[in-house]
C-alpha cells in the first residue's frame, strides 16, 4: 500500500542500487526528483555500503545517469571507514582486504598500511574481488598467531545484487573466512544498518532533528532498519529488493513511515503541479 509524504523534509538522504538506478539504468522519477530538491534548495545526501567506488566514481556514474551530484553528497563506506579509523585510531597500522579505492582513501588519509602480520593492528574485510588465500594467511596470522590485530567490516552485506537476481559474495564472505579460522568475532562494521553510517552523513548537513530527515532506501534490513534505530523517517521504494508484501507484513513499530512505487512520490502530490507533473 502506497503512502506518500504530504510535506517537504528539510534533508534527504538516499539509498543507491535499487533506489535511485538498478545497475546502470536510473529509476523512474529520479532524475526530476533530485532536480525538485535542488529546485527547493534541500540538501541531498546519497548512502551507499559499496566500498568499491569512492564518491568521486559515484559521482561520476550518476552524471552518467544525468543526475549532478557533488562527490562530497555521496557518503559510502569508503569515507565511514577512513572516518572512524582517523577519529578512533589514527596511528593503528591496516591491513585492508580491499580493492583500489578504499586503499587510495586510507593512503590519502595517512593511515598507514602494511601486510606484515606481525605490525598490523586492525585487518579491515570489505568486498574485494581480489581476495586471494595469501590475504586470509596475513589476516591469520596478525590475528591468530601473533595475537595482536582486531577485526572490523566495511560493510555487513552478505552480497551485491545484480541485475537478472545475480549478485557477487561481498564483505560478510569474507569476514565470516576470517572469523571462521581464527575464531574472533568482527568488532565493527561501517555501512548501513550501523549507526555510524548515520552520523557520518548527518555530520554533513546544517544542524535538523531526526523528524525534519527522511532515509529513503529499497532494503529493510540495511536503510530501513538505519532510519529506524537512529529516529530519522523513513520511505521504502518498491523498485529494488523490498516487496509490496514483505513491506505489508512488518509490524507497526519496524513499518516504514512512507512506501512509495517510484521514488518521484517524494514530493507531496500538492506541489505536481507547480512543475507539471501529472499522476501517472
Ligand atoms: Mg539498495
């Protein structure tokens, strides 16, 4: 069932895959519904747990999509990762199982990197799709054997979806190849539901209390589940993964506030006309 905002929020914050394009095709209604906001001078922020771009690369598809974003809107676990590990351990040495650009990030950032088990203090799994046996040993034995390193995650996804209901193993493969041998626990985990991701992108905008923000995503358990246990508002689009019934069947405290079947539902019906939309 279709519910839709009838007010305008003070800040968006968006989901990518599913929400705004699904692969390399935009959504319907994404394109006007960005330049709307921007037409009402409302902030936009774009979340995604994707390490294997970093916001400029975001940056870079969405213009391909033909929508403008600037890198510094696009908040994805490459910058809540580098973000907690300047704030919480700047001087730690890592090991990132990761590809280039969180790697690049984490250079830029002056965390220092190595893969010598015995000087690494924290192995970071993410979804590196050059994860190899010789990296596991690394992570082994800076965990295991030497008795010195902790475990954190870029992001709890267990794979990416693709289009065609395909998908690649992501960051809980590996953490989970990690946590199996040397029987740790991961310790953090960056991306959504964390609240980290939260708090990363709402550092970004002016000063809102959590009802002026609404999180818009096509997850439960990731967007959903993040607007929920950090009190912002919450919209689930039915263009990605959630479904009309999975959304019917939550009960009504873990219910989304809005389910919109295309994401241009975000702005309320009474403003259509001021650009010419019509219903469709
Ligand atoms: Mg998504």
């Amino acid at each position: 069932m279709v519910r839709v905002p009838q007010q305008l929020f003070d800040a968006y914050l968006f989901d990518l895959d599913g929400t705004i394009y699904l692969g390399d095709q935009v959504l319907p209604g994404a394109t006007r519904l960005i330049a709307a906001l921007r037409h009402y001078g409302r902030p936009v922020r774009f979340l995604s747990n994707n390490p294997t771009r970093d916001p400029a690369q975001y940056a870079a598809k969405l213009a391909g999509l033909g929508i403008s974003v600037r890198p510094d809107e696009i908040v994805n676990t490459v910058v809540t990762t580098v973000s907690w590990l300047k704030a919480q351990h700047p001087d730690a040495v890592v090991f990132p199982i990761a590809e280039a650009p969180l790697i690049r990030a984490l250079t830029e950032a002056g965390i220092r990197i190595s893969d010598r088990p015995e000087e690494i203090d924290i192995v970071i799994a993410s979804y590196d799709r050059g994860f190899d046996y010789r990296k596991l040993q690394i992570a082994f034995d800076a965990i295991w054997f030497h008795r010195r390193a902790f475990l954190v995650q870029t992001n709890p996804d267990r794979f990416c979806p693709y289009p065609g209901g395909r998908g690649q193993p992501d960051a809980a493969a590996i953490t989970a190849a990690i946590e199996a041998s040397t029987q740790t626990t991961c310790r953090h985990s960056f991306g959504k539901p964390d609240p980290l991701m939260m708090e990363t992108v709402l550092a970004t905008l002016p000063p809102l209390s959590p009802h002026q923000v609404v999180m818009v995503g096509d997850r439960v358990h990731t967007d959903l589940q993040l607007a929920k246990s950090t009190g912002v508002c919450s919209a689930v689009v039915l263009t990605g993964e959630a479904t009309a019934g999975e959304v019917d069947a939550l009960s009504p405290t873990s219910a989304p506030d809005f389910v919109l079947d295309r994401i241009d539902r975000l702005i309320p019906p009474g403003l259509w006309g001021e650009f010419g939309w019509s219903a469709c």
